[in-house]
C-alpha cells in the first residue's frame, strides 16, 4: 500500500485506507466510499502471484483515485487478468443477485480486455520487459520489500 500511495495524486483525499480482510471464500475485493478497501480471503487464496495481488489492491484504488501506478512500480498488470478469470468463474457458478444499479464493474471478458489493452497502451508509452511478478512470494507471504526471489 505505502508503495503505490506515493503516485497517486489524490492521496491527500484519503490520507487514511482502511482495509477489510472478509472471512469468506469469495473471489472478490471492494472499495467503498471514504477510502475503505475490503478484500475476500477467497481473492487472497486464488492470487497465484504478489503481482495478480498488487493488480487487485491497485485496481481496487484507482476506484478512489482513477489513476492506473501499478506497472510504475514495477508489477505486472498482466497477471491480474487470472483473478479476473476467476472472478468470472464465480459469476458464473455462484452469481451474486444484485441489481444491475448496483454493480460497479462490467463483465469478466471486457474486464480481461480493458487490463489488457491498459498493458499494451502503457508498454507503447514507457516499455518494461522486467515487470514483477512475486509466485514464491505470495506463496510464502512475504513482502516485495523482503523478497528473495525475482519471479
């Protein structure tokens, strides 16, 4: 979090976050008004690296900033396209019912595709061919701060 709040530009508009770890198997994360971030355990256990995580965090506040830092700081957005995946799965299988007033994010598919095509605008503009991804690290919970491991 203290990684990516330094390029947002309006982080003086939520100088604190609260974050939410919700004890369900849900695929899923929310970020609600006044700089409130909910994650589901269920999002945490399907990320199969720090990066697909880091994806999800910094998606999640671009809700509250519209600003896209992720690859700025090195991770590549790239491996958020698989939680997407399962997210879509989850559509699928296990629909949440809610009005569609209340859904705050189009379908799995053009989410996959709006990620991706962020990926390709922002190699054109600032290319990386080093992004980070963390597999080991998310497997051991470790920090990037604290890594051993370059992928």
């Amino acid at each position: 979090m203290e990684t990516i709040r330094p390029l947002l530009t309006r982080a003086d508009r939520y100088r604190e976050i609260t974050i939410y770890l919700a004890d369900s198997p849900r695929c899923d994360a929310r970020s609600l008004p006044g700089g409130t971030l909910v994650f589901f355990q269920g999002l945490l256990n399907s990320a199969e690296s720090e990066a697909a995580l880091v994806g999800v965090v910094g998606h999640e506040l671009s809700h509250l900033e519209h600003n896209h830092p992720l690859v700025q700081i090195g991770y590549d957005p790239r491996e958020m396209v698989r939680v997407i995946t399962k997210i879509g799965e989850r559509e699928t299988n296990q629909p949440l019912v809610m009005p569609s007033i209340f859904r705050s994010h189009p379908p799995a598919d053009e989410r996959r595709k709006a990620v991706l095509d962020l990926y390709e605008e922002l190699q054109k503009g600032n290319p990386n061919e080093h992004l980070y991804i963390g597999k080991e690290n998310i497997r051991r919970r470790i920090a990037r701060s604290q890594r051993e491991y370059a992928l």
